[in-house]
C-alpha cells in the first residue's frame, strides 16, 4: 500500500506522521507539495497537523481552497482512503469532506495533553486493529478543537454511526471534565458517511513509539495497512 | 472601492470568547451587560467600480472562505 | 538632511554627552538625525554590552568539544557523531511587559532566529519566567498573556516547548523576565556564521516586508522604566510565526546549496545592526540602496527602514551568480526577496534612498569604537548565615502542604500544556522533570535541556548565588544521567549605574565563572538584560542559566518518578539543613533573610559524577536533583509523578525542619531496588561520596516513620490547584 501526506507551507506535523507510516508501513510515504494540482494514485492520503496557511482567518479555511485540496476531494469521491489529523480534520471539515465545524476550545487556550478516547467502531479501515469501546490514550495538541455541528446534523452522523472517537476518562466514561474542549457529545473523531474518510482532533502518530511514552496509535496505522494492502 | 465585511458567530452557536468577554466587563463593574458576541471585521481594497457587482463579489467570498457559514453569518457593506 | 542635532535629539537617542562627542569625532561633522540613529542603536546596551563586557571575558568560554563560542548568534558544540548543537538563550522583558502576548511571541521568534540562522534547524524551545507578586493588580494579565505569546508562536511554527520555570515575586512587579531559549542541530560541518567577505558580493535581504513597528526597541530595552512605559506601546512588534516558519524551511533549504557566504539575523536595531556586525566581521563596507528593501508602509525614511524593529527578516551575503538559486528557494516559500547592496572595499556604510546619499559612515570604528565601561561598583553586602535554631520548627508535613501550593513550587502543568511540547516525535521526557529530554532525530541519542537560576539566593550572594544557578542546571543535566555539556546565560539586573547593582552583576559573574570553571562547562552564549528597574526599584539579580547536556543511549537515564513500591531511597549528599534563603523561612515561616546555601564545587563535581555513573550502570530507577523546598519536597515531587507513597526515615543528628525543608546544595535522591541499591552504597564508599539510605517506596501516603503521613492524592491535589484556580480568579484590573 502507498500513503501520501500533504505538506502545506505551515504543517509541522508532517514529519511526526511520515515516520510512523514509513516505520509502521514499512514504506516511505510520498510528500505531496501543497501547490501540486495532482495528487498521485495512492491508497491513502493523510492530511496531517500543523497550520497549512498560518490560520489567520480560521484554521484550515485557506488551505480547503487550495488546489490539492481539490484533488483529494476527487480522491475521496472515489474511495481513497483519508485521515485528517488536527489540523488536518479541521480542514477536512472546512472542504466540506466532513460536517460540523472546530471552533476555539472552551477554556480558550490551546491545550497539549495525553486524554482518552472510546473507540466506537472497529470495523473501519482506520480502527480494525483496536476493540469496539476500547479505551486508548492519544495527546491533543490544538486551540481549535471544540466540534460544532446543529443538532439535526448531531443527529444524522450519529444515526449514521458517523463518531469515530469520543472523549471518555481513564475508565472509559463520558464525563465532561475529559472532554479537553468543549466538543459537542464528546466528539474526538468523526467518519463520512462510507467511513473512508475520517478527521480526529488527537495524533495517534505521537504515541505510536515506546520511546515516547506509548503506544496506542501505533493499532490505526497497522489497520490501515491490513486494509488497504 | 472599498468592502467592509463583518463576520458573526450564528445564532444559537456558543461563542466562548464572547462568554469570557462577558465574564470580563462583569468583573470589571460594567453593569447591564448582556450576551456579548465577538466576531470578526474584514476590510478589502476592490478594483471594481460597479456597487452592485462589488457586493455580489465579496458576497461570494464571504461564502466561499471568509466565512464558515456552518457556523458564521456574515455582512457585506461596500463604501 | 541638514536638520540640526539638538541635545534634546541627542537625549532622546539615548546617547550621552560624551558618547555623542565621540560620535563627532569618528564622523568628522555632525551626524544627520539617520546616522544619528544607527549610532544610537549600535552603542545602546542591549547591542554593545557596554556595561557588562569587561565582566563578561572572564568567563570561560572554550572546551575541547566547542565550536563557537559568544560573538556570533548562538553558540556552537560537537556532539559528536558529525552533529553540533547550537544554542542561545535571550530575554524579552521589557516589551513583553508592555504588551505580554506579542512581547513574549516575538522573543521566541528572535532566538529561533538566532539558532536558524548558524544552519541549525530548532527542534526544543525552553523559557525562564518571572512575574511579581500574585496579588498585584497587573500579574495575571502577564501571565496569561506571557504563556499564550509563547505558545502561540512556538506552537504554529512547529519547534516544541520542552521546559523552563516560573517564579513569582514582589521584586517582579514594575518587570517582569522573559527569558527564551532555542537549541538546534546541524551538521558540525556546515556552521553558517555573518562574516561578510568578497567585495562586490550581493547583500540580499529576504523575509518579511519592513514596517514602522519596533523603532527604538533596542534602545527602549537599555534604558530604566518609568511609569509612562505603556505609553511606549508602539514600539512592541508583532510576530508572524507562520512566515518565520517559512522563513527557516527556505534558510535551511538555501543552506543545503552553497549560495550564502554569510548570513545574520534582523534582531533588535534590525537592519542596522546585521550589516553593520556583517561587514564590520568582514573588514568590509557596504553600499545599500534602500529604495530596494521590501516595504509594509508607504513614505518610509531612511530612518525609519534602518531602526525598524519588523520580525521575521534575514540579511545575508550571496556568491555571486546564486542570485538566481536563493531568490528561486525564497519565491517558493513565497517570501520577500530582494537585492538591497553589495560590499565595498571602502569600509563604509553607504545608505542611499531615493538617488541621495543618507548616510555615509566608518563601519569599523563605529563599531569596535563602542563605549566600554568600567562603571564603579561596590561589593554587596552579604547576607549572614541563619542557624536553624532561630528558625520555627512547623509540623514537617503541614509544612509540607504548604509548600507545595505555594507559587513557585506548584506544578506549572497550567503553563506547559499550553505548549505543544511533543511536536517533532522526539520528546522523550516532557516537562515537569529535571530536564527535558529530546531524542537527536532517528537516533538512540539525546539532549538534555534545562534553564535554572535561584534569584533570591542571588539576592542574598550575587556570589554564591551565580555559581549556584550554574551548579543546579549541571545537577538537572546530571540528574538524567546526561553528560553536562555547556551554557548559554541570560543576565538580567537593574540599572549597572548604580554601584551596588553593578556590584551585583560583578559577583555574580564571578560566582559562574569559578563554577563554570570547575565543572568543565563553558558559556558559548549569552545575553545581558540591564536596566530591569521601575521607579528606581531593582528586580532581583536574575542570572538566568540555560544548559544543553548530551544522553549517549536512551536506555541509561532516569526520570523523577517512583514506578514501584519497595524501592530503597538514597540520599546523595551531605545534609547539614541550611535555611537560610530557603522558601520554608519564606513561605512557612514568612521571613526573606540569610546567606544562601554555599555550593562546595568540588564535592557538587563529584556527587554528580556518581550519579551519572550509577544512571549509566542502569542501577537507578529514578533520581531527582534536591533544589528548591529541599528533601520533604523533593520526595514528594517523585511519589506524585509516579503515584506511589513513600515513608521515611529523618536524620538523628538534624533537627527534622531544617532536615526536611534544608536546601543544601550538590545533591541528590536516588530511587533504587534493594540489590541495586546494596551495590550503590559499596560503590560510594569506595568513591567517597556519602550517600544514605533514607525511606522505601510504596503505599498512597507519604510519611514519616514513627508518626505523621499525608496521602499523596491530596499532596496532588494541592500542588495541581494552585497556579489554575489563581489564573481563574476574577480580573481586577486587566
């Protein structure tokens, strides 16, 4: 299988993740260059952290109208595989790929801390490797994570078993004081509607190292790779 | 020509800057202060000299970036 | 052009009377108000170290594994298998005072600047903090606005923020300190310094465009405050991370080739400053039109583009006919670009701007010709010991609390969370040790990173204060088990014309130097912050330390925390339970008096080398450096990062408050299991260094044998609270 991940001027956590899939997959991603018109064929194209443009005017709003924006989303429309990590799920949303909206955290602040997330599905592409309702532990690193949707859209993309990833505490249950930004029913991670594409808000690829401290992020990577191989 | 542009949170969605400016003025003895909104103002130097195609234009960029209409309105003057 | 220099105009330019005479007599006419300008800035303090240069040589300054040492951006080590690490760090105070969000952004961007600029990528920032009292009026706006100016520009240009410190005081109300550090890497071989060379070489400035913002923050940071410093406003820049960003993928990708001769950064006196220093390295002169350099703002003066203080610029020398590859590279990463001069044999700076000749002046007697100053000082008076008899003996463990929710000694987890301190995949000890740890990329190597000073101990002994600030960022390197490496210094005082200030600043560098001396750990950069005073009121003498330390395996270090229970707990060191300056006579006790704890070099050598090698010989399962709050907190900082208790056992020969709460220097607390431990006491009497058995791990309580214990949940509970329930507290005055 092949991965590409898209650089932006302003990503910084293009690197991070290019390791883990090189060191995971067993094979270099391929670094796409924001002002490519073209994406070429791949099997996976990760939107990773960062902040494209700078996100002067709201993060991930310039770089959805970027031209290799475009091109992912005609990759999506086919079934290529899309993971937007930070402020890679920020854009996503933004390029209307995903619904809702990341507004500012709740406590205002940019806030970079392990929390816990309640896998809600494993038969995705991005999450075979993990337990339906396992409780695994990702770092958050972001200003702008508090997921908006109306409630009517609430209600669809739960419905539709859209949520990918809530924000639950160590023991695995709901609780507002660990939910880090105020998200909307705890939302970390959210799929389209075929669960080809998927956003989250925290970055398995800093914890997939045990160098690092863990390794929980390490299961989506590997799904992906049984997946898509 | 010139556009002024103002860019609102909806209604109905939370807006915490606001809510800490709120908090803010309270504390500060400001009395009577109600929901306070904080939003953003654009301005953009245009070469076009038609009114009503200036506005529709920047209407359009509203729409397309400077704006998130999932959760922001917004307004277009042009002066 | 021919305005008349008044010495109204020579005032507001900060230069005295006897310098602007020497400005006459280099010149040979009077200056016009543009050349006026660039010599105010060049000779202010901030730029040519005035007061502090006699001072500064003395400290040492080389070692076989550096580089480079002060004199360029940043300074340069071997690390070894082919890399160098180079280092600065830099304070920000005085326009992070006046506007805390953009003061304290744009100082991170000044010392990235730095580092990048010698052909290292930045991969950890740190920051030494200072703000007054909590109770006063302006602090938690500071703080707030200080810790997101940090993060929001380290956080967007993508270099994490691995650690630092905090502390508060009085002392800190009119002044707050910034103090930030970058440590980068590069290939030991391809050090990039500004030395400019080749007459008729391009001079090419590139990053942002210039605006008006900034002029005069060099020399606004070389005079005291009044109370109508807010009035200065104007002057603060502000940073745009994401062109620094941009800025260093260009530099660094401009680097790889072999276009740039030299290159220097746009700091404070921006573009004066970096071709005065290129082409006075070089023994050249420079020809700029400045009609060329990239504008923000229409009508600009000569003046005003030579002292503008705009962020994110470069200045560099080009080979000729590489025009062509840097202006491809930096159109890319679509920055500014532009060819603004080229050097000249004549050894003058020669200004143009619309056709006209600004300014035409030496470049070398400019510049070598700066004011040095011996300034008069007098030997501080030196706070006497304290004997701990004097001192209240409280309940050891409600001390304890105490302590811990005290401003200084809470956990800083508020600030450091607003940092992305992971970014990069490589941050292996993330903050809230004793050093941060950064693995050097897709290795099993790694940098150890700490900035540490002890201002109140500075207070009462600029002396030992000084050589104890380097001594514990030594102990913090040794405390991973890093081999200490080399420093980088941040010297913040008050006003060097008085001579007890100055006398302050003599004696604490002194103090360094003797320890820098003997623990093999040399200063390759530094900065010196003066005039941190408000109305005639000095902070505290703050010679802040930054120190690199190097890890030859990842698996042979050590964190803080206790991960069983059961393990023996040794004390590395001699415990006499000094109190004097201590924070339990501070904060328990409530009086600031006595001398500092006095550090003995030679033992503090050789406690650390014991630890490092016990780390190394992987007997050791955690270790911590004893500091500030002593051994009772120390303990307690160990059992909350791990979560397990521990009881122990107080010394007999030393009353049990200074035993517990004493903060005598050179040591340290090991974590050990029963045979590693066994093997580490045969090992210290074989190497003479005393190290005792002192309590066991386990349980959720800390405790005293025979008597008293406080459960750990509660110990975090209170050390956790106190810096989010302050910064939540309603503002009274924003």
């Amino acid at each position: 299988m092949q991965a590409a991940v898209i650089v932006f001027p302003g990503s910084n956590c293009d690197r991070d993740v290019a390791v883990s899939l090189a060191h995971i997959m067993g094979r270099p991603p391929l670094m796409v260059w924001h002002r490519d018109a073209q994406l070429p064929k791949v099997d996976l194209v990760v939107v990773p952290g960062g902040f494209s443009y700078g996100d002067y005017l709201r993060s991930g709003a310039m770089a959805a109208h970027s031209p290799i924006l475009r091109s992912v989303k005609e990759a999506a429309a086919k079934g290529t595989r899309v993971l937007g990590i930070c402020n890679g799920f920020q854009i996503l949303t933004e390029a209307g790929l995903l619904p809702g909206a990341l507004m500012r955290n709740r406590g205002l602040k940019f806030v970079c801390k392990d929390v816990h997330l309640s896998v809600l599905r494993a038969d995705t592409d991005f999450t075979r490797r993990y337990r339906k309702h396992q409780v695994i532990r990702i770092p958050i690193a972001h200003a702008d994570g508090n997921f908006f949707a109306d409630d009517d859209t609430l209600e669809r993309i739960e419905d539709n078993g859209q949520v990918a990833f809530r924000y639950v505490d160590e023991a695995g249950n709901l609780d507002d004081r660990a939910n880090p930004n105020g998200s909307a029913r705890a939302i970390a991670g959210l799929y389209n509607e075929t669960a080809t594409v998927l956003g989250l808000m925290p970055h398995p690829e800093r914890l997939a190292d045990p160098a690092l401290g863990g390794t929980d992020g390490v299961p989506m990577f590997e799904s992906l790779l049984e997946a898509l191989s | 020509m010139k556009a002024k542009v103002h860019v609102t949170l909806k209604n109905g969605v939370l807006d915490p800057q606001g809510k800490a400016v709120g908090h803010a003025l309270e504390s500060l003895g400001f009395q009577g202060v109600g929901d306070v909104r904080v939003g953003k103002y654009i301005e953009i130097e245009l070469a076009e000299t038609d009114p009503a195609k200036a506005k529709a234009a920047v209407t359009d960029m509203g729409k397309q970036l400077l704006a998130n209409t999932v959760i922001e309105n917004f307004t277009v003057e042009i002066v | 052009m021919s305005e008349a220099i008044t010495p109204e105009i020579v005032k507001s330019h900060g230069l005295s009377e006897a310098e602007y005479a020497r400005v006459i007599e280099i010149m040979g006419r009077q200056p016009n108000r543009t050349e006026l300008g660039i010599f105010s800035v060049m000779w202010s303090e901030h730029c040519s170290y005035k007061s502090s240069k006699k001072w500064l040589k003395t400290l040492p300054t080389t070692a076989p594994w550096v580089i480079c040492g002060p004199g360029e951006n940043a300074g340069v080590i071997d690390i070894g298998q082919g890399l160098a690490c180079i280092f600065k760090m830099e304070s920000h105070n005085h326009p992070s005072f006046i506007e805390p969000y953009q003061g304290a952004a744009t100082g991170v961007g000044g010392i990235l600047r730095d580092v990048f600029t010698m052909g290292a990528r930045p991969i950890a920032n740190l920051n030494a903090l200072r703000f007054g009292a909590p109770d006063h009026p302006k602090t938690r706006h500071l703080v707030a606005g200080v810790v997101a100016g940090i993060g929001g520009y380290g956080n967007c240009v993508g270099v994490p923020t691995v650690g630092g410190e905090c502390n508060f005081h009085p002392a800190y109300n009119g002044n707050i300190l910034v103090n930030a550090m970058t440590v980068g890497l590069a290939p030991a071989d391809r050090i990039f310094y500004s030395a400019a060379a080749g007459v008729g070489n391009p001079v090419v400035y590139v990053g942002s465009k210039t605006g008006r913002d900034g002029i005069h923050g060099a020399t606004m940071a070389s005079a005291e405050f009044s109370a109508d410093a807010e009035e200065k406003r104007p002057t603060v820049q502000v940073g745009d991370p994401f062109t620094e960003k941009l800025l260093i993928e260009a530099c660094l990708e401009l680097m790889a080739t072999d276009a740039i001769v030299a290159i220097q950064d746009m700091g404070a006196a921006g573009l004066t400053s970096s071709s005065f220093e290129m082409a006075s390295k070089g023994g050249l002169g420079i020809e700029m039109d400045l009609d060329r350099v990239p504008m923000r703002e229409t009508g600009m003066t000569a003046y005003e583009i030579m002292l503008s203080e705009s962020q994110e610029r470069m200045l560099m020398v080009l080979k000729p006919g590489r025009e062509d590859v840097a202006r491809a590279v930096f159109e890319k990463w679509e920055l500014d670009f532009a060819i603004v001069g080229h050097l000249t044999a004549s050894g003058r700076m020669v200004l143009k701007r619309h056709g006209q000749v600004v300014a035409d002046l030496p470049i070398d007697p400019l510049a070598k010709a700066s004011p040095e100053y011996d300034r008069p000082w007098v030997m501080p008076k030196k706070a006497q010991p304290l004997d701990p008899l004097e001192v209240p003996a409280l309940p050891a463990l409600k001390a304890l609390r105490t302590l811990l929710a005290t401003p200084d000694l809470c956990s800083k987890r508020w600030i450091w969370e607003q940092y992305d301190h992971m970014v990069m995949g490589d941050t292996v000890a993330r903050p809230g040790g004793d050093a941060a740890v950064v693995r050097l990329h897709g290795s099993n190597r790694a940098l150890a990173l700490t900035c540490d000073v002890t201002p109140r101990y500075c207070q009462a002994d600029p002396y030992e204060g000084g050589k104890q600030a380097v001594a514990e960022a030594w102990r913090n390197l040794s405390a991973v088990g890093a081999k200490p490496m080399a420093v980088t210094d941040n010297l913040n005082f008050g006003n060097p014309e008085k001579p007890e200030i100055m006398g302050q600043i003599v004696e604490a560098i002194r103090g360094m130097g003797e320890a820098c001396k003997a623990l093999d750990f040399p200063v390759v950069s530094g900065n010196v912050s003066l005039y941190n005073e408000t109305n005639g009121k000095a902070i505290l003498p703050t010679p802040a330390i930054g120190a690199v330390g190097l890890l030859e395996d990842l698996e042979r270090r050590a964190g803080i925390a206790f991960e069983s229970a059961g393990l023996s707990i040794l004390l590395v060191g001699e415990t006499k339970g000094w109190l004097g300056a201590s924070l339990y006579l501070r904060e328990v006790v409530g009086r600031e008096e006595g001398a500092p704890p006095p550090v003995d070099l030679a033992l503090e050598k050789k406690n650390g080398e014991f630890v490092r090698k016990m780390i190394a010989a992987n007997r050791i399962a955690a270790c911590h450096d004893v500091a500030d709050g002593g051994l009772l907190v120390a303990v307690a900082e160990m059992a909350m990062a791990g979560g397990i208790g521990a009881t122990l056992l107080p010394s007999r020969e030393v009353l049990l408050h200074a035993w517990a709460f004493g903060e005598d220097q050179g040591r340290y607390l090991i974590a050990a299991s029963k045979a590693n431990a066994r093997a580490i006491l045969t090992e210290a009497d074989r190497a003479n260094v005393k190290v005792e058995t002192i309590g066991e791990t386990g349980g959720d309580v800390l405790a005293l044998s025979g008597g008293q214990a406080v459960s750990l949940i509660d110990l975090v509970a209170i050390h956790e609270s106190w810096l989010p329930n302050f910064m939540a507290a309603p503002d009274r005055n924003a």
